[in-house]
C-alpha cells in the first residue's frame, strides 16, 4: 500500500491559500479515482482506493502544517508504509508558478511540513514539489504563502491539480520522469517538442 500525503491547513479561512495546493492535488485524486468518502483519522483525513491496480491511502494532515509529521508518522506506523512508499504533495516556493519537480530523499528546504515529516520519519520519501513561486522578498513568504491563488494562477492550477490526479499511477510505478513530463505536458500542451502522454494509462504556526 502506498501513503500519498496532501500538505496544508486545515479549516475553511486557508481553503485557497498557496500553502493549501498539497491539499487541492490529493482533493482531485480521491475525486477522479473513486476513492472512499473522508473520514477523520491519525489527526487527518483519510480516504482510501486503487490507482492503476495499486492501493493507496490519501491523509491530509489536520494538526496545521509545521505539525504535519505527527500525522503521517501515525498513518504510516499503523499501516507499516515504508517511507519509500510514501508521496507527499506540497507547495513549492523555489519553483515558478505551474512548475512541478519530483525529489526523493535530501533536505526540507525550509518547508515547515516537510521538516515535521523529516523528523519523523527521515527523508526517504518521494516529494511532488508544486510551484507556486517567490514573493521576492525572503520576509514576505509567510504572507505570500497563505494567502489564496489569483484568478489567474488558475490557467496553470486547475491543468496541474488535474495532470497529478491522472498520472499518479507513474509515480507508483517509480517512473518520476513520466510522471513530471505528461503533467508538465497537461499544463502547456503546446509548447516546442513537448511528450506526448501515454494514452493506455488511464499556537501551530501555519506557514
């Protein structure tokens, strides 16, 4: 069984902050493949299903985001998911708008969730970094972060969230330059030489 984390906060006042795009991605996933309804467990959200005949448990960490390793290390523990099974989604920073990388294993970066998740569990597991860009102004990320997505970050948001959901399978699979390329693919279908995806596969501090 794999583990796929969505990283955000919880409650209606963060629905569309930046910080919240690990939680929109594993939304879309339990949304497009089926999944169980939520249900409140390991201080989270999960739900549960198959993608590409491989089972899969969606947590969405409900302890706020810099306490978010509390409720992975639960999930994972009781279910006994290596950590090399386990896929965390989360907003990225370091990369512009619309860009998406994959990372396994090496360092947090900074990022509050994936320093709680770090200190529970170690690096090994897969990261789907989600770009939502910089503020330009090292004091400003805080702010930047948890406020919501323009109308038109939309344009990039809605092909990503939709290119996670449908291609995770690859990720699954290992095959991480797959998956980044047919998302990639989904949010600029018509850029020069771009791959053409597989049409078989169907107080917490906040910031």
């Amino acid at each position: 069984m794999f583990l796929v984390v969505g990283l955000g906060n919880p409650g209606p006042a963060y629905v569309g902050n930046r910080h919240n795009i690990g939680f929109m991605a594993v939304d879309e996933i339990v949304r497009r493949h089926g999944f169980s309804p939520w249900r409140t467990k390991f201080q989270g959200e999960i739900a549960d299903g198959v993608v590409d005949g491989k089972k899969a448990l969606v947590l969405k960490p409900m302890t706020y985001m810099n306490d978010s390793g509390r409720s992975v290390l639960a999930a994972a523990t009781f279910y006994k998911i290596s950590s090399e099974d386990i896929i965390v989604f989360h907003d990225e920073i370091d990369l512009a708008p619309g860009k998406l990388r994959v990372k396994r294993g090496g360092g947090h970066a900074g990022h509050n969730g994936l320093r709680s998740i770090h200190a529970g569990l170690g690096a090994d597991y897969a990261r789907v970094r989600m770009g939502v860009g910089h503020p330009g102004d090292k004091g400003e990320v805080k702010n930047y972060v948890l406020k919501d997505f323009s109308k038109a970050d939309q344009e990039w948001l809605d092909p990503m969230l939709d290119g996670c959901a449908e291609f995770l399978g690859d990720m699954l699979d290992g095959d991480d330059p797959s998956f980044m390329s047919k998302v990639a693919h989904r949010i600029s279908p018509n850029r020069p030489n771009a791959p053409k995806p597989d049409s078989n596969k169907n107080d917490n501090e906040k910031a």
